[in-house]
C-alpha cells in the first residue's frame, strides 16, 4: 500500500515496467510476423518423352494466389492431371491451363514439349519474427509476475 500512497503505484518496481515492455514487443512482433505479401513465380524448362512434371514439387511452399502454365509443342501428346481427374491432351502449339491448389502433373507421352509457369504467390517474409515474439511473451509474462512477488512482499 505504500507504492500506491506514493503515487508511484506498480510502475515503482522496475521488473513490471521491463516486463510489460517486452509484452507490447511481443505484440507487435507477432502482429508484423503475420504480414503478407505478393510473390511472383515464373519458371520455364523443356519435357522430352516419357519425362513428368509435378506442378506442387516446383511451387514454393508459399499459398498460390492465381497462375497458369502455358505448353508450347508441334503435335504432341500430354497425360494432365488435376484434381484426380486424368485426360490425354494433344498440344499442337500453344496450350494454357489455370494452376490449382491441389496437384497437376503433365507426362509426356509423344514428342517434346515447352512449358512456362507464372503463378502469385502470398508469402509471409517476416513469419520468423513469430518465435521471438513467442520468446518475449514468455519471458515478459515470468519478469511481470517477479515484479508483481515483489510488489506484494513489500506491502
């Protein structure tokens, strides 16, 4: 009761003062970690016969927003897969397929063929901020609480 008489009241006790810091750090931490931003993804290469190409193995592990993939070949035959569902497709010059979530693959089944990937991507570059804030609000909420103790011992 004598803190509070003083007027000083709990901010007397230099533990809760450093305590509460390192929560509202957490805090703010926490809220920049959940930042998103917008990614572009591009990506261009050949497939020869019998050659395969999973679409979620070259993504990165970021959330795909929109995209296609464009297939470029002279009279070639292509086994597409998307969402469990298989088709054979002739691909005689340009072909384009909007990319989903789930897994598409292309196989090649004759002649060659030319393939451009485009997608957006949400990306979260300042996911890693998360665990320090998780390490702040730890050791905040355990320095808060020695100052707490020991506001209540003097009294």
């Amino acid at each position: 009761m004598r803190a509070v008489e003083k007027g000083q009241g709990i901010f007397k006790f230099r533990e809760i003062k450093f305590g509460l810091l390192m929560l509202i750090l957490a805090l703010i931490f926490s809220l920049i970690s959940m930042y998103p931003s917008q990614k572009k993804f591009s990506q261009s290469g050949i497939l020869y016969q019998e050659e395969q190409i999973d679409i979620h193995e070259l993504l990165p592990s970021e959330e795909l927003i929109n995209g296609s993939i464009t297939l470029k070949s002279d009279d070639s035959e292509v086994i597409v897969t998307s969402n469990k569902n298989t088709s054979v497709k002739t691909v005689d010059g340009e072909m384009s397929f909007k990319l989903v979530k789930s897994g598409m693959s292309f196989r090649v089944l004759k002649g060659s063929l030319k393939y451009e990937i485009d997608a957006y991507l949400t990306a979260y570059p300042f996911s890693g901020l998360g665990y320090l804030a998780l390490l702040f609000m730890i050791s905040g909420s355990i320095i808060v609480n020695i100052g707490l103790l020991k506001m209540f011992s003097e009294m």
